[in-house]
C-alpha cells in the first residue's frame, strides 16, 4: 500500500483552520505583552492570503483577526508557515502584514489595524539561523529604524514661497507650475514661467509636456493668447510654444464651427416649429393641442398668432 506524503502547506492549514488550535496556539506562543492586547474569544479566520505572484504556488499564510482588549478596535494575527529558512522572511512577513492592513482600510475602515506577524518554523536547521527582525535585513539597521520610525520627508508646495521655489534649480519650474496650477487665472503667472523656462532651460520633451500640462490644466480665459504671449516673453521655444497655440487656435474654429452648426440647426427646428404652429393655427385646431405637437409654449403662440 502506497501512502501519499501530506505536504507541509496542507497539514498546516488542516490544524490551523480550527480556531481551537489557533486559539491555543497564540495563547501559548504570544508575546505577553501582546497576548494582553488580544481577545481570543473574537478570533476568526479573514478570508484572503497574502503571497505574492512569484510565490503563487505557496499559500500557507493564514490570517486571523480579532477584537482587542482595550476596546473597539482590531489587531490581525499573520501566521506563516515555513519549512525552510529564509534570510528576507522578515521582510515578506511586512509585506504580508501591510497587505493585511490594505484589506481593512478597503473594507472602508479609517485606521490601521496592528498587525501582528508569526513565523511557524520546522526546517532542518536548527536553530533558525535569521533574524526575524526586518530592519536587520538593513546594512546598518540603526539607520533605518531612524528612517521608518519618524515621519516621512513631507514636500508641500502649497505652503512653500514662490522666492524659494525660484532658487530650487531645475525642478523649480515644475515645482512653480504645480503649486499654481488651479488658480483662476494662470495668465498672472506669466512672466514668472516664462522666467523659469529661460532659467531652468529644460529639454524639448520637457517642455512639450509641461504646455500640454498648461493647456489641459490650467484656468485662463483664452489660452491661444497665453501661450503667444508666453512664446514672446522666451527664447528657443517659439516652436514648441506657438505650436500649442496653434492647436488651440484650430481646435477653438472647430468648436465654433460645431457651434455654428448646432445654432443653425436649432434656428431650422424653430423656423420649421413656427411655421408648422401657423398652420395649426389657421386650421382652428385649438392652442392646447398645438403646444404639444410643436413645443411652443403660449407666449410663442401669441407671438405668432
């Protein structure tokens, strides 16, 4: 008789999809601090795992969520089972645990959940030989807990001195342009931009970009003109300036073209519901009956009558 081997994966998830199990699992292996912090009598399994594509094959993560002790509230515990030693699992056991916290802000809550990661080990070596601290994976750990344990460089154009911005070298030009971009009228930043394009020099795709960026952002009451004004204030981006200007300048005769048209059309339906409406009249058909069949309302019928 041939007995099949059980993977690993498999009885893993047998045992630990009983919440009794798990139940005593963290009751036991918990951190005491932590253990404090966690009601087992909540504890659930949350649907969805965690691994990511080039590990698609392995899906031994299972995560549960319970409520804490403390109050409303809901810390995830993350157990990952691992038959081989890994020197980055701490590092996988973050991503896993932030895709977690994605979950339960796309359930549509506010705040983070804490996340609380287990490794389940059995490999062959013993003991297991790495840090399951992520910031040791780090060349110098101390400067990384540093750097994630304090708020993240913050750039906020939106409070920032235009003067500053002036001095910022070659990102000041797109710098000046998106903190001014939604004003009501860009055109009283023009000789500003223009003073950066000549300062910044930035190269021809550059350039192009940022005036498509102006004319499809950008609130000014005729941008044809902005652009012209802005190709005569600079000097080596006529070309890429008064092309845009052009463009806009074409696209405003098609629009009025378009406009043209729909004018003339609505004037034919008026001329057309109008001398229709006069029939009617002549006919004695009475004006309750002839508002309906044209549209015209009585005061127009009046007019015509």
């Amino acid at each position: 008789m041939n007995i099949s081997p059980i993977p690993h994966d498999l009885l893993f998830r047998k045992f630990f999809s009983d919440i009794s199990v798990v139940t005593d699992f963290l009751d036991i292996h918990l951190p005491p601090a932590l253990r404090e912090k966690c009601d087992l009598d909540t504890l659930a399994i949350t649907s969805g795992s965690f691994v990511t594509d080039d590990m698609r094959n392995r899906r031994s993560d299972i995560l549960y969520r319970l409520q804490t002790t403390a109050g409303p509230g809901y810390i995830y515990c993350l157990i990952e089972h691992q038959s081989s030693a890994d020197a980055h699992m701490a590092f996988r056991l973050l991503r896993y645990s932030m895709d977690a916290m994605q979950l339960h802000v796309d359930q549509g809550n506010k705040g983070l959940p804490l996340v609380i990661p287990l490794l389940f080990y059995h490999g062959r070596q013993s003991p297991y030989p790495y840090s399951t601290r992520w910031l040791d994976g780090f060349a110098n750990p101390a400067e990384a807990q540093a750097l994630y344990s304090q708020a993240f460089p913050l750039v906020d154009l939106t409070v920032m001195p235009d003067e500053e911005i002036k001095t910022h070298r070659k990102v000041a030009l797109l710098e000046y342009v998106q903190k001014h971009i939604r004003e009501r009228d860009i055109n009283v930043r023009l000789r500003d931009i223009a003073f950066l394009l000549e300062l910044t020099q930035p190269n021809k795709e550059q350039v192009s970009c940022l005036l498509h960026y102006l004319a499809q952002e950008a609130n000014t009451l005729d941008s044809e003109a902005f652009f012209r004004n802005l190709g005569q204030k600079t000097t080596g981006y006529q070309e890429e300036i008064m092309t845009i200007a052009e463009q806009l300048e074409q696209k405003g005769r098609s629009i009025g073209r378009q406009e043209g048209r729909q004018e003339g059309l609505q004037e034919g339906r008026s001329e057309r519901d109008n001398a229709i409406a006069r029939n009617m009249l002549g006919m004695g058909l009475d004006r309750a009956t002839i508002e309906r069949a044209t549209g015209l309302s009585g005061r127009e019928l009046d007019a015509l009558a």
